[in-house]
C-alpha cells in the first residue's frame, strides 16, 4: 500500500467519523432549537390571547403568522378526544397549569402542545387554551438546514483533500519517489542518473542533501575499489 493511499484512507475515515458525529449533533442541536422557537411563539400567542381576550380564530391567525399553529379552547371537563384529551389528562398532573410537549396525534404525525388553564375573571371557571403545532413544516426547514451545513462541510472537506494530495505529492512523494529511482540505481553500480535536486529547506530537502553526499561517497569508494591492488 503506497504512502499516499494510507494518507487517503486515514484522511476519509477521520473525516467519515467527524461527519458523522458533526450530522448528529447538529441535528439534534437545530431540531431543538427549532421547537424551542416554535414553543416560545406559542407562549407569546397564548399570552396576547389571554391579555386582549381575543377569540381563538382571531389567536389562530396571529400564531400562523409564526408557525403553523391552530388555537382551540375548551373547558376541561369537555367530552373531549384525541391531542385535547391528552393534552386535559396532562395539566390534571400539573401543578403549574401549563405546559409544551410533544405528542403523536391519532393520524401519526407530530403536533406540539403548548396549552394554559386559564380562569375567567367574572366566574371563575377553569378553560384550556392549547396552541397546536404541527412540527412537519418545522422539521422539514430543519432538514434543509442540516442539508445545507452538511453539503458545506462537504465541499470543504473535497477542497481540503485535494489541496493536500496536490501538497503531500509535490513535497513529499515526488522527492521521495526519485530518491529511490537513484538509490536503485546507485545499489547496481549505475551512477550515470542525474544527483537529486533539493527544491526545499525542509527534511525532505535535508534527507536530500545527505543522500547526495552518500550517492558521492559511495561512488568514490567504488571507484578506489576498482583502482586498488590486492
């Protein structure tokens, strides 16, 4: 195996395991925060419907101006089924009177419910406001956007590949590559090949440099050989 395949292989597994790593936690990261958006806006919606009383129509089309986001109030004592029914049980276990959590609605998708107990003022009755989201669109621009970063590394990556092969074999295997082409040479008596020419200062230019003075050396010791008298 040649030292620029090891190169490569080492180079695409380290960058194969830093993809990888970087797809996941990115994914996570964005997904997250993506919902936590889409969570504050509902707050923000369910807040502004509490404060100016406004019809849950009226609060559905502000919240689709943020996400798509339907807004439904009921009394929780209501004949109720489906996301409302779970999202009812659950405030029945909670103390603060609201809450955002992810839930699987009955045809399969993913809705996020964002829901408050609120009471009237004049009769005291309890009503749940719940804020329904659907998180389809929301994931969807969290694909495009991990689609988008991961392509970006990619392409950097690609580019930083190619300017290193082009680096290692100008630097490294070329001279290295030539050396042994003379050291073969040399080794059968063959000493006719040009000396190898230094194009650095570096330790491939050093090792360069030592091995012309032994291609040198050698040859002399050669040549008093052949002139010798045993």
């Amino acid at each position: 195996m040649g030292l620029r395949l090891k190169f490569n292989l080492m180079l695409l597994i380290i960058f194969l395991a830093g993809f990888a790593a970087v797809g996941v936690v990115a994914k996570r990261y964005l997904e997250q925060q993506a919902i936590d958006d889409a969570q504050r806006a509902a707050m923000v919606v369910l807040d502004a419907a509490s404060f100016a009383k406004l019809d849950p129509r009226i609060a559905s089309g502000l919240g689709s101006r943020l996400v798509d986001m339907k807004i439904r109030e009921f009394p929780p004592g209501e004949n109720l089924s489906g996301i409302e029914a779970q999202v009812a049980q659950r405030l029945k276990s909670n103390s603060s009177g609201q809450m955002a959590e992810i839930i699987t609605a009955p045809s399969g998708g993913q809705r996020l419910a964002v829901a408050r107990t609120f009471r009237a003022a004049e009769t005291g009755a309890a009503t749940i406001r719940l804020a329904n989201i659907d998180l389809a669109p929301i994931l969807a621009n969290v694909n495009l956007a991990l689609t988008t970063l991961m392509s970006s590394i990619g392409a950097v990556f690609f580019a930083v590949f190619f300017v290193l092969n082009l680096m290692l074999d100008r630097m490294i295997v070329r001279p290295v590559a030539e050396m042994a082409l003379q050291a073969d040479a040399v080794s059968i008596g063959n000493f006719a090949i040009p000396e190898f020419v230094p194009k650095s200062k570096d330790e491939i230019g050093v090792l360069g440099v030592a091995f012309n003075r032994m291609r040198r050396s050698t040859e002399e010791a050669i040549k008093l050989l052949k002139g010798a008298n045993f």
